[in-house]
C-alpha cells in the first residue's frame, strides 16, 4: 500500500495521489492522480479545488467508483456504511494524453511541463514526468517495470535525454512495495502457466476469476480467447469497464475511441456497420466468471467451480508469495466496506471496544491493531473485507463481525482436489494459482533507476519503524544506480530513528563509546545511521546469516508467504562489492572474532530494536564483572 504523502519537495505547489490537507504547507495549484486504486486517492472525495490532472482512462473510471466507508457508531456497537462517489469531481478531473509533454500555468509565470507514461499496472495507470526550468522529477505511482518495459521507457522519445545522460532527473519518487531481492515471473510467463493449467481440465468446467481490483484485464482477455468463452461480469464491473469505449461524435460512422489498450477487448467496438463485443459479458451461461463474490451467479452457486487466484510469483524452492492486498488497492473492484481514517485516539476505543464485547484472540488483536495504526499514520482508509451486500438494508453490520474477518483474512485457503471422474488419474485442483505480480520486483527497480541514473531516489512505499529496524536505506538499495550521493530520505529516517530512540538510545551508545579499549578494538556506532544515511553495522555485533530465497521461506508452516517492503538484499551484480546482509550495510566484512565489548554491544542492540517495536529479543543477563563484557552463568548451569 502506497504511503506517499504527495508533498513533492522540488514542486510544492502539487500534489500527487495524496489530496488531504497538510499543516503548514500551502493548498496546492495544482494535482495528479496516477490511477485509481484507493491508497491513492486519500483526501479526494472533499476536494473542491484545484484541478485533478489523469489519464483519460483514470478519468472515466473515477467517475464511476463506488466507494462504502464505515463509521463507527460506539453506542450502538455497529458500522454504518455509506455510498461514496466521485461524480462531483466532473468538472475538476482533466484527462491528458500520453507520451506527450504538457505545459501547465500554475499561476501567472509559473509553469510546469508534465508528460505521462504508461504505468504498466492496470488500465489508465500512469507514471508523471514533472519539469521547469530548474528541476525534474519522474512519479512512478505504482508499477510493474518489466525488462521489456524498461527498454519502452528507456527509447522514449519524452523521456530520452534523461536516459540517455543528457539531462539528469532531481529524484525518482518510486514505487517500492517490493525490496526483498526475490525474483519474480513476468506476466506474460504467469499468463502462459495459467493457460497450461486450465487447458487439462474438462469441458465443461466453470472457472471464476478471483480478480477483486484493478489490474488482471490482460489475464481476462487471455483466457477468454484460449477457452473461447465469454466472461460472465457483474453490472458494477461491466459500468465501469464499458466507460473505457466511445464514439468520437454521434454520427454513427464515426470511429471508435479506446482510452486504453485493453479497452475494445473488454467492452467491444464497432468496425464499420459491424458490432464486435468485448470478452466481457452479462450472460451467465459461460464457462468464465468474475462476479461479485458476495453476489455470485446462480450458475456459480450451483456448480463445482474451479477458482483461478493470482499470486505475486513461485520462489525456486516451491513455496509462493501470495497476494494479500500487498501495494493496495485490495477490493477497488468489489464493492466492499472500508473503514473511515480513524485518529489514535479512535483506533484505543475500538479495541477497548472489542475487548469488552469480543472474543478476539490476541493474534487477531495484534494484526488489527497493525491495520488500524497504519491507516492512522498514513492517513488512507482500511478495507474491512465485507461485501456491501451483508450490511443489509440500513447498511448496519455488527463491529464485532467485521472485525473478526479481518484477523482471519490473512490465512490462506485449504487445498481440496476436484474429481477427473476416473481412478486412473489424480484428481484436479479446485483453485489454480499462476504468478502475476502488478509491482516490480527489487531487481526490476534497480534496473529502472539504472536507466535513469538520477541524483536521489524517494520511496513510495514505506514502513518507517521496520526500515529503521533493519537498517534499510535508498543508498543500500539504489546508492550504486545513483548519480548523486546524499539520500533525502535517508536523512529523513536518521532523524526519525533518533526521535524514537530518544535520550536512553544516545546515552547507552556513549556508555558503550567510552569503554572501548582502543581503535583497534571493535567500535560500536552512536546512532543506527552513518552521516551520509547508509546504515551502519556494528562489526561484532550479532550478524544474522545473509537470507537466500530459499531461506525467506523454510519452515514456513504453509506453502504461501506475503511479503512487502522488506529488507533490501544485494543480488551480488553491480553494487561495488560492498557485503550486504540482513541486519544493515557495510562496506566491511565483520570481523568473525568476538571482541571485549560486542557482548555488551549485542546487548544495545537487543535493547534498541526492543524500544522499536515489533518482535521482543530476549536479552540475557550479564556478569557484574570484567565491566559486563561477559554473559552471566545460569544457576545450576554447567
């Protein structure tokens, strides 16, 4: 899920997929909106002013979004949902056309120049290159940059002289949902696998796509044409994905206009006096389906049907990442509830709440204390993973309902077999699962920023106490594709690790300074970022193994694993032999001697990443003796 906060520090007068007011900061003359996927449109449905500029996809598809936030009704003890639309944002919502590079007066003798480029994530996605005469940025919004698209990008005629060392870009605000060093499949190899698997099955199955946000389109039209068959949508789905085709003017000779790709393959188009229509369809009588879950067809309710689920990719050693609303936009093409952005004060009184009225177990409590904390911090609303259908005719639903969906909503789905009807052959999965990740993989970002080489990288997505905790940094994962050397953002979690840490944090790092025997002994750092905001690694301290694929997932209880932004791993090429590992960065191997002090130091460490939060590190006791540089013996030990 995005975390941006769309203030552009090189522009300040925009805003970008982020239209909530900020204090001590102007009201903007100007913002963009990338795609519509909803951690990007936090703020928009009261914004009166000034214009949104989109795609004209994005447009038309906005205009059609129905959104169902939730408040909390603490006397009654329930949600109440409303209908939430953006048709007032009409007059306000100004498409522009891609690969094209568009001067826009902000106010009298402030202009900028925008172009857009194609995301590759979902229909009307878009990338902003932002330019005056001073700066330039480029806004990935979310992306999937695959090899053959960084090479688009890389020949672009808009984007050339930053490509090809001419110019150079200020920043890339990137989309960073993914930083673990874990490879992933492209979506032409998830869609060719999908259709190897569905082939052996019987003619008659009926398969339904669990496609619940934007996004999955190209899957759509890929089977639709290897099963030939028409794909059975709900009317919400085909509404909006009809807004997509159109006719130039009344004449009825005129030509069709498409506002993306995808679109007269999805909605269909007219050649000539000829209809031709889309893979999409009303008629429940097909093979395909991609209803409404809480919905469903009576063909899907009265048949064994075989469910299609994406994943994020296949790791080498079996196991699989599975998509768990990982980089946002979870439900857009449901109808579901979502909770209103809560204060802290909010988010006490609903676990208070359910503790008196609840039977929630402590995982569940835990996981949604995470949820409700983070969709404070970052200001954007949270799905609740119930269809609008369940609130029933007042849009009324019991909170201690809801909410226990969602501690249960992270497990993953019981495997169970559908019958070939012969013995000699084994039975045939009911849910097929294929690799089609919409966000870049860490190598497919590095080889987007390589292309660009700009001074400074922002990410996009961010989770602030884990990137402290693991000493992840942009100069770590993007330093070496990089033409500049300070790290904006770097700074900014230096500053934000210290204001967590706080006085004990300085205090014990001088503690442990001073009693360093020389400067050939083992150092131990004063903060948890070096000046230049690298993250630093205490050479004795206590250095975890360097974390393969395989390693990420061995043990793992379930064949499926969510990741999201991880810690950042080296994949060996390009990165100026510098040792990368899972605690942090370092230019130096660690020593594999232990010194006098790094007992102590593992202890601090310990210490610190307690204070942090997350999982407790146990802390053992020290000896009272040699200056505690020596664990203390357990009674009855030997």
């Amino acid at each position: 899920m995005s975390t941006f906060n769309g203030l552009v520090a090189e522009f300040p007068d925009i805003r970008i997929d982020f239209f909530r007011k900020h204090a001590g900061h102007h009201p903007p003359l100007a913002c963009f909106l990338s795609h519509i996927h909803s951690d990007h449109l936090a703020g928009l449905e009261s914004l009166r002013s000034p214009f949104v500029y989109c795609s004209a996809a994005t447009r038309e598809m906005l205009l059609r979004l129905e959104r169902y936030p939730c408040r909390i009704n603490y006397a009654k003890g329930i949600l109440e949902a409303r209908v939430q639309t953006y048709k007032h944002l009409k007059n306000l919502l100004k498409p522009l056309p891609l690969d094209t590079p568009t001067t826009l007066e902000l106010a009298p003798g402030r202009c900028i120049q925008v172009t857009l480029l194609d995301a590759n994530h979902c229909p009307g996605s878009v990338m902003f290159l932002i330019e005056d005469t001073h700066h330039a940025v480029l806004y990935t919004g979310d992306i999937r940059s695959e090899p053959w698209f960084v090479n688009a990008v890389a020949r672009n005629p808009a984007v050339v002289e930053y490509t090809c060392g001419i110019k150079t870009l200020d920043k890339i605000y990137l989309d960073t949902s993914f930083i673990q060093n874990v490879p992933f499949q492209t979506k032409a190899n998830g869609i060719a696998e999908l259709l190897r698997k569905v082939a052996v099955y019987p003619d008659d199955t009926i398969f339904h796509i669990q496609a619940w946000t934007y996004g999955y389109e190209q899957v759509w039209i890929a089977l639709s044409k290897a099963l030939r068959s028409r794909i059975h949508v709900d009317d919400y789905k085909m509404r909006v994905f009809s807004s997509l085709t159109g006719k130039a003017s009344n004449d009825r000779f005129s030509s069709s206009i498409h506002l993306c790709p995808e679109a007269p393959a999805l909605a269909g188009y007219i050649c000539g006096n000829t209809p031709h229509p889309g893979c999409l369809t009303r008629d429940e009588h097909v093979r395909l389906h991609s209803c409404e879950r809480g919905n469903f067809c009576s063909v899907v309710r009265g048949s064994k049907v075989v469910s299609i689920q994406p994943l994020v990719a296949h790791l080498s050693n079996g196991a699989e990442i599975a998509e768990v609303g990982v980089g946002g936009g979870g439900d857009d093409l449901e109808r579901d509830a979502e909770l209103d952005t809560l204060s802290s004060a909010d988010v006490e009184a609903v676990l208070a709440l359910l503790k008196e009225k609840g039977d929630l177990s402590q995982e569940s409590r835990s996981l949604l204390r995470e949820l409700l904390e983070n969709g404070v911090n970052t200001g954007r609303n949270m799905s609740l993973d119930i269809d609008i259908s369940s609130f029933g005719e007042k849009n009324e639903a019991a909170i201690l309902d809801a909410f226990r969906s969602i501690g249960q909503k992270r497990q993953p789905p019981s495997s169970s077999f559908l019958s070939t009807g012969t013995d000699s052959e084994p039975p045939l999965p009911k849910t097929i699962t294929f690799p089609y990740s919409r966000h870049s993989s860490y190598q497919e970002l590095c080889d987007l920023v390589r292309i660009f080489q700009p001074k400074d990288v922002w990410p996009c997505t961010v989770n602030p106490t884990d990137w402290v905790r693991d000493n992840i940094t942009i100069h770590s994962l993007f330093g070496n594709f990089c033409s500049g050397d300070s790290f904006t953002h770097d700074l900014e979690m230096e500053r934000f690790a210290s204001r967590i840490a706080g006085p004990l944090d300085q205090r014990v790092s001088q503690n442990i300074d001073t009693s360093q025997p020389s400067e050939g002994d083992i150092g131990m750092p004063t903060s948890h970022f070096s000046q230049t905001g690298q993250a630093a690694e205490p050479e004795a301290a206590v250095q975890e193994p360097e974390r393969t694929v395989n390693d990420a997932t061995a043990g793992s209880v379930t064949s499926q694993r969510s990741i999201g932004s991880g810690r950042g791993c080296s994949d060996g090429e390009g990165r100026k032999s510098q040792e990368f590992s899972v605690v942090g960065t370092s230019k130096r191997k660690p020593s594999s001697s232990r010194g006098v002090s790094s007992v102590r130091a593992d202890a601090y460490l310990n210490m610190a990443r307690n204070l942090i939060g997350g999982e407790w590190t146990p802390i053992g006791l020290l000896s009272t003796f040699d200056h505690h540089t020596t664990l203390d013996k357990e009674l009855g030990g030997r």
